[in-house]
C-alpha cells in the first residue's frame, strides 16, 4: 500500500560495506519518483542514505548519498514494466573487493545487470550508511526530507544479510521443468545477530516477523495488508502501463485525473472461460464498469484509449451512475435501475464462452424489464457478443473526472477493498479467490490459477 512501510532502528552500527538483500516483489504503481524496495535513511535527512529502488520510469537504482555526496549511483538501462509477473531483485554489495566491478552487482531474476544509464562505483572499503548507529533500515519506504517513496506494490520472501554477499543463485533457482526462475523457500544463509533478518510476510497480523531466528523484527507503519497474490498465482490488477488514471491500492483502485471518460485495463485478458469481480464506488460520480475485445481490430481495441471510455469497436461498458449501458457505443438508459451512492458494490459476471455479461448492484443482478438477470442459467444477459478463436478479452474500470475526482476499489479475488477486509467471504467454485457477494456457480476470480485452467 502507498502509505505502508516496516521500519527498524540500528542501535549498534553493523558491516556497512558488505551485505545481500533479496526480494521478490511485484510492481502496481510508478509513483513520480521512487518505489522504494529498501532503505537505510535518517528521518527527513535527505543527505544521508541508501536507496533501493524501482524508478518512475521503470529503471532499477540503488544509490547512497553521505553528507549530500552522491557516493554510489547505479541506475539500470533495462526498465522493469511488467505488471503481472514477479521480479526477484539481489542487491549485492561489498566495497572490499579490489575490483570496481565488484563492488555494487545488481541481479533481476538471476541475472547480473551490465548495462547502465548511470554506474558511479564508490571506493574501495567506502561504507555505504547501511546498518550505521543511529540510522534505520526500512522496508517499502525512504524518509527523505521532499518524499516519503513508499513502495505501491506486492513483496514477498525478503532476505537482508548483513557481512555476506550472495550470489541470486542462494535464494533462486531455474524450474527443472518450466525453466522459469523461482524461489529456494529455504535457502543457506548466515543471518548476524545484529541487522539481519528474513521478512516472509506470512503472519497477517505481524508482517514484519522475522524468520531469520535472530529475532529482528520490524515494525509496521501505515495500512500494510497482506495479499494472497503469491508467485504461483496472482490476482489481476489494473495495468500501471495504461495510464489514464492514477493507480493506487496496490494496483486494485482508481483515482481520476480530470478529464472525460477515461478507463484502465486489467494486467490479464482471457480468451474463454466465466470470469467474476466486483467494484466498490469510494467517492465521487461517473464510475463505470465492463470488458473489451483486445486482438485484431488494431486502434480500437487499445487499451489506453484516451478519447474517451466508449472508443472501442468492441467495448462494452455500464455507466452505473447515470445507469446507462454502452455496446459498441450504442447507449441504453434503464431509469429503473438503482442509483449508485458512495459504498455500493458493482458486480460483473463475464461469460466468454456464450458471448453474455450481466451487471449488478450489492448483491442483486439488475433487470433488463425482461427478467432479472441469472449468470448462472445465461438468462436475461444485459449485454451480448460475438465470441471467436483467438478474441482476448480484458476487463476495465473507468471514471469521469471532468466534475470531480472518483475513486473506485476493485475486488478481483483478493477478499478486499483497498485496505477494508470484506465483511462476508464468498469463494468461487475453485477456492480461489473471496468475495463479498457469492460469485454465480461456474464463475471465476480473475487470478492465473484460475486463467490457466479456465481461461
């Protein structure tokens, strides 16, 4: 979460020139400066720390500045843009070797990165600030004296080694099946006593445990949240890369930024399957909910339209306040729809295996004048379309900023709205994923598992 971050004071200063820190972590937002992974900072002194972290622009930096000198700074050429996979990110140091090259090594994913914007080396035997008296190394954040850059993002398996560089290859390894990088659950490692710790964020209640049996547990500041994304099956988010509206609650809302209709996509698409989720009205009007055909209608089926939420040559959408329905901009108003107020739930069942979605309201699918609609036996569907071989299909929020500045929280399986844990839980027919209306039989949470098998 953006306002989220665990934070632990050095009372004794550590080995500031060599040290490991391993992560997987999954990005949901590029603020306009820093995601911050990992830091080691005095409150509000921006001329004294170490950064770790995911620029705006995508580019992976680690820096350390020492009374306002900019000591090291390594900023990648490669961009970190996707949003629906995991990076395991090594940050290697250990300014005691002789050779320079040596001295600062980043890894995504296993392997080292050699191409560089910007890569000042410090010098032989420099300390960096890390684990120095009087200091603290934070998780997720960096108190400096403009910007807190708080991680907006998934974490998971964190370890912080102090007096060790490792190699990627102690914390991950290559599927011997799949080839796909992925984690060492237990790995080899000597943890000091002093600053090290292994953060696996698996107690919901203390998410700044610390496995590594030296007891250095952090603290959690802000509305930290567990998430049941894991590397073996992520829950859908709305894709940072589309940009028409500002992102946040790790990647499940969004704010509008003024303008006219504009809408993001989901970081998935299906190509089959019956597919579920809900969306919670926050704040303001003009908030819309639908799904789109992405694949071989060229412009009009991009997801980042910015002319406007009903662009597409094949979109099709539900204005809930003004309770009207798109197809294929043809617009329909039903008055005897419900109004929407703040706190209503949006529901959305997406059936792409016989071309029908229904839209409801707080656990009831609305009435087209014909019936009510009923996902589950097909009947009384608000919208139709044409399914085909190789059509993938993307869901999408949208609001209108043109009045005022809406918010809208999605729920795709997580079992929350932003940071509100749901007040019922409703699983969907495969356990994956919680709901706070009970999806209709056969119907689907929107995460990889469900994807692979369904999707």
């Amino acid at each position: 979460m953006a306002d989220s971050y665990l934070t632990r004071a050095v009372s004794s200063s550590g080995n500031q020139k060599t040290y490991t820190v391993s992560v997987w972590v999954k990005q949901s937002s590029y603020s306009t400066g820093s995601n911050t992974i990992f830091s080691s900072d005095v409150e509000d002194d921006g001329a004294n720390y170490g950064s770790l972290s995911i620029e705006s622009d995508g580019l992976l930096k680690f820096i350390n500045m020492t009374s306002s000198s900019l000591v090291t700074n390594y900023q990648s050429n490669r961009k970190l843009l996707d949003t629906t996979s995991w990076y395991h990110i090594v940050l290697r140091v250990d300014t005691t070797q002789s050779t320079a090259g040596d001295r600062i090594r980043l890894y995504v994913n296993g392997e080292q990165i050699t191409s560089w914007a910007y890569s000042t080396t410090p010098n032989q035997d420099t300390d960096t600030g890390v684990f120095k008296s009087g200091n603290a190394t934070l998780v997720g954040a960096r108190h400096g004296s403009s910007s807190q850059n708080f991680w907006n993002g998934h974490m998971a398996h964190m370890h912080i080694v102090e007096g060790q560089s490792y190699a990627p290859t102690v914390f991950g390894e290559n599927d011997s099946t799949t080839g796909e990088w992925k984690p060492i659950l237990s790995p080899s490692v000597t943890y000091s006593a002093d600053n090290s710790a292994f953060l696996k964020f698996e107690n919901s209640a203390a998410l700044g445990t610390d496995s590594s049996g030296q007891s250095n547990t952090f603290t959690v500041g802000g509305s930290l949240k567990q998430s049941i994304s894991t590397l073996s099956n992520n829950f859908a988010t709305f894709d940072i890369n589309n940009g028409n509206n500002t992102v946040i609650q790790a990647g499940t809302g969004l704010q509008g930024t003024g303008g006219a209709w504009k809408f993001t996509a989901i970081n998935y698409a299906m190509l089959k399957g019956k597919w579920y989720a809900e969306f919670k009205c926050v704040s303001g009007t003009y908030r819309g909910i639908g799904f789109f055909r992405h694949g071989g209608n060229a412009s009009a089926d991009l997801p980042n339209k910015t002319a406007g939420m009903f662009a597409f040559g094949e979109g099709y959408f539900y204005k809930a306040d003004s309770k009207e329905l798109s197809n294929n901009n043809s617009e329909t108003t039903y008055a005897s729809w419900s109004a929407i107020d703040d706190g209503d739930i949006l529901m959305l069942a997406l059936d792409l295996d016989n071309g029908k979605a229904w839209y409801g309201v707080n656990g009831t699918w609305n009435n087209t004048g014909s019936g009510v609609g009923v996902p589950n036996t097909g009947a009384y569907a608000h919208q139709t379309f044409t399914t085909g071989t190789g059509n993938f299909w993307g869901v999408v929020s949208g609001v209108n900023s043109t009045y005022d500045n809406p918010v809208i929280h999605a729920n795709f399986g997580e079992g929350r709205f932003g940071t509100t844990a749901l007040s019922s839980a409703n699983n969907d027919n495969n356990n994956n994923g919680t709901f706070e209306y009970a999806p209709p039989s056969g119907f689907y949470s929107i995460c990889t598992k469900n994807i692979k098998d369904y999707g």
